[in-house]
C-alpha cells in the first residue's frame, strides 16, 4: 500500500475531469486546479460534433455553469483549447511545473 508521501515523492498528480468543479464543490477536494477554456463558438462546435446536441440543448447546459472567467479566477493554471498546437504547448510546460522535482 502507498501514502500519499510516496506519491508526492515521485512527483505524480491526478487529473480529475469534471465541467461542474466548482458549482459541485469538488474543488474543494483538489490540491490545485487547471481550467480549460475554449471560445463559446468552438465549444458548441465540439459538442455538437461530439454528442449530435441541438445548440439550444448545449447553451441551456452552458448557462448552468459558471462562466470561463469566474472560473480562471478560482483557478492555478489556465490553458486555453482553442489551437491544438498551443494546447499541447500550455499542456506541457504546466506538467513540468508539477512534476520537476524541488
């Protein structure tokens, strides 16, 4: 059985993925929090790709959320998914920020 210092030790992290965080509390359980954002025109795009959602359907569940900013300001690191490149860049450099060894 490992602790929790074991994983801190090797610097591991989990990633929880969760479009609520916030409005559900859970990030209350998380020690940092990343937020990815996209433009509301992509997101709906994806969506409607993703799920066959009418736009209707997708604006009615992103207004139960809590908008992008409000959500940056509660957040440690922010990437913004609109380019897939750059995406894999912010990916990256906040990985090494939680993985390099102090």
């Amino acid at each position: 059985s490992r602790g929790l210092g074991d994983v801190y030790k090797r610097q591991e992290y989990i990633v929880y993925e969760n479009a609520i965080l916030f409005e559900s509390g859970s990030n209350l359980f998380c020690d940092l929090v990343i937020t990815v954002f996209a433009d509301q025109n992509t997101k709906i795009k994806r969506v409607i790709t993703r799920d066959k959602s009418t736009k209707k359907e997708i604006l009615d569940r992103m207004n139960n959320q809590s908008n992008d900013t409000k959500k940056m300001l509660q957040s440690n690191y922010i990437i913004s998914n609109n380019n897939l490149e750059k995406t894999k860049l912010q990916v990256h450099r906040i990985h090494n920020i939680l993985t390099q060894i102090s």
